[in-house]
C-alpha cells in the first residue's frame, strides 16, 4: 500500500478518535469541556426569573388545588445568572415574605407580584428591587415537580430535621425523619414547601437550597440525560415560559455541564421585622447582585468576618477547641451556635459561604489546613458570614499541637510577607 494511502488511514481513524471522544466527553463528562464546544449550548450570559407557584384553589364551598393554574402566590423565587464566559450557574434566592415595592400596588409581600399582575409584573418587581435586567422568565406550577422528580427516579436529600404535617386541602402529607432520604415527588414537594419550623419561609429557602443541590448533582450523571425528552414534555404541560423548547434545551444543557466549584447558591440576606416579614437592605442586594454577575469580594479579613460554629461532630467540646484555634488565627468575631442533634455525626467539615462570599469561606478553610468543603449557599447561621459545620475530620487539628504550632508559624510567615 502506498504511503499516502497509510496517510488517509491515519487521518481518518485519527479523525474518528477525536470524533468518538469528544461525543463520549459531551455524554459523560461535560464539564470538562469548554462552553463553547458544548452542544446546543448557550452563547451569552442570560438572567432567568424562576417562580414557583403557590397551590391556587378553586372557588365554592368545597375547595380544590387546581393543577393548571400558574396565577398562585410564588412559593419559591429564584433569579438564575446562567453565564457561558465564566462557566458559572448563580442562582440567588428571594424569600417569599421579602417586603418590597410592587408597581401600582405599593408595599406588599413579593410572593404577591406574580398574583395580581403575571409574571411581568413579579419580573418588573425583582428587576426594581435588584437593578437587575431579568431577560426571560419560567413560572412552574407546583404539581409539575411531582411529575419531574418521579421521572428522574426520585432526588435523595439529606433531611434535617423531622417533618411532620398534613395540608387536608391540597391533599399534601409531610411525613420526614432526619438522615438521608430519596424522595418521591410528593415527597419532594413537602420537602419544598414546608415552613412549619422555628424559622418559617426562611426555614423553607434553606431546604430548597438542599434540594436544589441535590438536582444539580443528580443532572451530572449521565443516565439523567436520558430522561430530557420525557422532562421537556412536562415542563411543556407545567410550565409557562417566554421561551421556546429549544431555549429550554440550551438552558438544561449548560445547567447540567456546569462544574461544581462554579455553581453559586444563596438567600437575599435580610432580617425579620416585627410581624416577621423579611426586611432586605439595598446595600446587601448590591452586594448579592454583584457576586451574582462575577464580581469578587476583595475585602476579606480575619478580624472583620463573623465566624458561626455548628458543632455536628462525635465530639462535645469540639466546638470550644475551634473557637480557640481560630481566634489564635487572628479571628475575633467567632460564636459557638447549637448543632442539630437530629443530623448524624459529620464526617467532612462544610464551610459554608453564608452571603456568597466565597472568598472569606476560602480563606477560613485556608486556615483550617485546607479541611473540610467550601460551599456557596445559604445554609448556615443567619448572621453569620461564614458557619462552620465542623466535622469529625478536623478532631486531629484541633488537638495536634505540634501541627498546630506549624500551621501557625505558617500563617505569621505570611502575614510577614504581605
């Protein structure tokens, strides 16, 4: 055979080698590909208002959910920052009790916008209230996630704490003991909208941020791939949206490629008010809206973030040995908050970036010899900026002098340095 047909040989099984891996990477393992060589991907940065919608009864004696109505009160409010540059998904939560301006019906609960004008009037509402552009919407009738996590084949979440409660009128029982749980869509759905908690609708933001999580995590397999035609045809029946299928198509492709380390969770930070609405300050949704678009918080110190301590190890006085080992690290805002009994004893540390300042949880986990993860939503204590959810594997830290006397010589070499 002549070289140059050896050459063609080469070339096409050359050709074929790429071909066959760059389709086994775009089933498998998207994420190790750059956006711009995904499929169906995405070409520009996009700011997606999701509403979920409240059950909406029907009128007469005796009521009714009905299970097409997408005119509800929003049980859930997200605005989505879906950027393809950067790689990232940022979804920033809204309490549902957050008191803001609505257009031509003044102060009320924002919960309230998509019932008395649509979703263009909730649209309207959030954009006021964040100075944010919102470019498309997705309103999602509460019935329809029933559908979408039995297809999937269930979400499994770690519960907190045990949920117990039964809504006669929407037909919806809330039967959950704390640990791990694989959930059904009814089970989903309790698990979503339960608020019957010490912290209420704030209680109910922290646990769809769990399940949100756990979404996100399952969409990486990919035999999830293999249930989005089924998916696309519920949404189709649940959903009402601004946007085509294939918008549709292109949104879940890019959600789905999106590496953990770039994915961004959190809650408007704000505080209760008297009759427990959620008051938000116009600075801290500068601040939320800032990160939300990729901008960083450069101001990280030890001596001006609040530490929160949620001891979940086998050990008692692990919190008490922390709080030590970070104030002899130049931390001097640090509380020590009750763990939840209910959760099992944590194997691996969470630092949790309360408000989205992911650079503060990064420089705390420095500080803790690198141990433990570094999350990005709203999970930990409300005032604090970051929470540690301390875990059994800091427990030789802690106690390990000689390691600690380094770790700390270390830090002052640093410092020195700089």
């Amino acid at each position: 055979m002549r070289s140059t047909s050896w050459n063609r040989v080469y070339l096409t099984a050359g050709i074929l080698g790429v071909l066959v891996g760059y389709i086994f990477t775009i089933i498998f393992r998207p994420s190790l590909l750059p956006p711009v060589l995904r499929f169906g991907i995405i070409i520009q940065p996009i700011t997606v208002l999701f509403l979920g919608t409240d059950v909406v009864y029907s009128e007469g004696r005796r009521k009714k959910a009905d299970k097409d109505a997408f005119t509800g009160r929003s049980d859930s409010i997200m605005v989505m920052r879906l950027d393809p540059y950067r790689d990232s998904l940022g979804v920033l939560q809204i309490p549902r009790d957050t008191i803001v301006s609505i257009p031509g019906y003044g102060n009320q609960k924002i919960n309230a916008a998509n019932a008395l004008g649509g979703p263009h009037l909730a649209v309207s509402t959030v954009s006021e209230l964040l100075g944010l552009p919102i470019d498309h919407f997705v309103v999602l009738n509460v019935h329809g996630l029933v559908e979408l996590v039995d297809e999937l084949g269930g979400i499994t979440v770690e519960v907190p704490k045990p949920m117990h409660y039964m809504d006669w009128t929407a037909k919806l029982k809330i039967d959950l003991e704390p640990g791990p749980h694989t959930l059904t869509g009814n089970q989903a759905m309790g698990f979503v909208r339960f608020r019957h908690d010490g912290l209420g609708d704030i209680g109910r933001v922290r646990r769809q941020q769990i399940f949100i999580r756990a979404v996100l995590g399952k969409a990486m397999h990919p035999e999830a791939w293999a249930h989005v035609p089924k998916l696309l045809e519920i949404a189709r029946r649940y959903t009402y949206t601004d946007m085509d299928v294939g918008q549709l198509l292109q949104i879940a492709s890019f959600v789905r490629a999106v590496p953990k380390r770039n994915q961004y969770l959190a809650m408007m930070p704000g505080s209760f008010s008297g009759t427990g609405d959620w008051l938000v300050d116009r600075n801290d949704a500068r601040r939320m809206v800032s990160r939300l678009l990729g901008s960083s918080f450069i101001d990280s110190s030890r001596d001006n973030v609040h530490i929160s301590i949620v001891n979940l190890s086998s050990s008692s006085d692990m919190g008490l040995r922390l709080d030590r080992w970070l104030r002899a690290r130049g931390y001097t805002s640090v509380s020590i908050k009750s763990g939840q009994n209910e959760l099992r004893p944590l194997k691996t540390t969470r630092v949790i970036a309360q408000r989205g300042n992911t650079e503060d949880a990064s420089m705390v986990q420095s500080d803790l010899a690198g141990l433990g993860e570094v999350e990005t939503a709203s999970l930990g204590d409300l005032d604090s900026a970051v929470t540690i959810m301390a875990g059994d594997d800091l427990a030789p830290l802690v106690t390990n002098r000689p390691l600690a006397q380094r770790t700390q010589k270390a830090h002052r070499r640093q410092r020195n340095r700089s």
